[in-house]
C-alpha cells in the first residue's frame, strides 16, 4: 500500500471478499507473491478466487508480483525449488496449473510485475482509463446479505474477531450484527452469543477470549 500511495493513487482500506484491488467498477485484481500462488493453485484456493471474481466483475485480473530483488524469471525461481526437486521443472507444474485455471475462466487476466513498483506503475496506468470505483459497492460484492440491504462492517473490528480461535466467518458477521458495536458485543450474554452464532460451543470461545486477562501477574518466589 506504501507503494501504491506514493506513486500517487488514492487507496480506500475496506475488507473486500472479492479480490485484493477494485480499480473501477468492473475491473477487480487479486495480487499473488510467487509463494503465494503456489500454495494457492495447490490448495484450490486460487480457483476459488477466480471463480468469485469472473462471477462478479466483467474483467476479473490475476496479478503475479516478483520481490524487486529477485529475477523476474518464472522457471527456476526460488520459490518452486521443491517443486524441482520433485520433477516439476521448478515451476512447470505451477504454471501448467495456471493454464487450466485460464481455460477453465476464460475472462481472467494475467498481468506480470516485476516488482510491487511496477505494480503500482500497471495500476495507475489501468486506472488511467476508467471510471473511480463505488467504495460502498465494492465492499458489499460477494457479501451472503449483500442482496438484502447488507451493512459496511468496521474492518478492524472483524479483525479483531478472527483472532478467536476457531471462530468461522459467517460466525464473525452474526456476532458483529448481534453485537452492533465491541462494546455491545462484550456485554451480550454467552446464551445470547449462542442464539445469534446458534452453536454453544462457539459462544463459550467467544466468551473466553473476551474475559481473558490482558496481563498475567507472575508471584515472586
């Protein structure tokens, strides 16, 4: 993001459930590390990703970032190291997995950076054409309530949220419509937290990680 504001864009910090950048209304990125795209394609999360993006945006980008240290070679990079000791050519099967993720969304974009620099410069240069995105919009895409007048969530309160342990997503948005606020939520009962979650379980969780001391006061011998 540093990057991206000094080459002068406008960034707008929303929890997206849909891609990693919304350029304009229709053109939306999900940014890769080479690591990162890796594990994702072998996992299927990548697929996923993909399958969200071509469902809601008309030109869904997958942008591939090289460290600016590094060469900007796919074949042999650092990162598929085990995939060539395993006889996937050091990146031969991650890039075959690329290709059927192409065939199989035929409206998904591959873009090729260099480094997070040249991503912003790919950035303004895309942006340069288009219409500015509805940020309200944006942030409601790929939402399960969206269509039923669904609400921008305060994004570090959610954060907040997912630091308890096992706590689903669904989860996390009941609690934070249930709760209204942290301060509402820290006041709800565990029988309510079960109510609005429907799970016992989940609301002793809940109730814990928020009545857990902060400091711990070790006695001296």
């Amino acid at each position: 993001p540093g990057v991206l504001h000094a080459h002068g864009l406008e960034l707008v910090p929303l929890t997206l459930e849909v891609g990693d950048y919304v350029l304009s209304p229709d053109l939306v990125v999900e940014r890769k590390a080479l690591a990162d795209l890796k594990s994702s394609l072998l996992s299927g999360r990548l697929r996923a990703q993909a399958a969200a993006m071509s469902e809601h945006y008309a030109t869904p980008v997958l942008l591939i970032e090289f460290a600016a240290d590094s060469a900007f070679v796919f074949q042999g990079a650092p990162e598929f190291a085990d995939d060539a000791r395993s006889g996937g050519g050091g990146g031969a099967s991650v890039a075959a997995r690329l290709v059927l993720l192409v065939l199989q969304f035929p409206r998904l974009r591959l873009l090729w950076s260099r480094s997070p620099r040249a991503t912003a410069e790919l950035f303004a240069l895309l942006k340069a054409v288009r219409e500015e995105p509805d940020p309200v919009k944006a942030a409601l895409v790929g939402l399960p309530d969206a269509a039923e007048g669904a609400v921008l969530y305060n994004a570090a309160a959610l954060d907040l949220l997912r630091q308890v342990p096992g706590l689903a997503e669904a989860n996390v948005r009941a609690l934070a419509r249930a709760g209204g606020s942290l301060r509402g939520l820290a006041r709800m009962s565990e029988l309510d937290m079960a109510r609005a979650v429907q799970s016992t379980t989940v609301a002793k969780k809940v109730r814990r990680f928020l009545d857990a001391d902060c400091v711990s006061v070790l006695a001296r011998a």
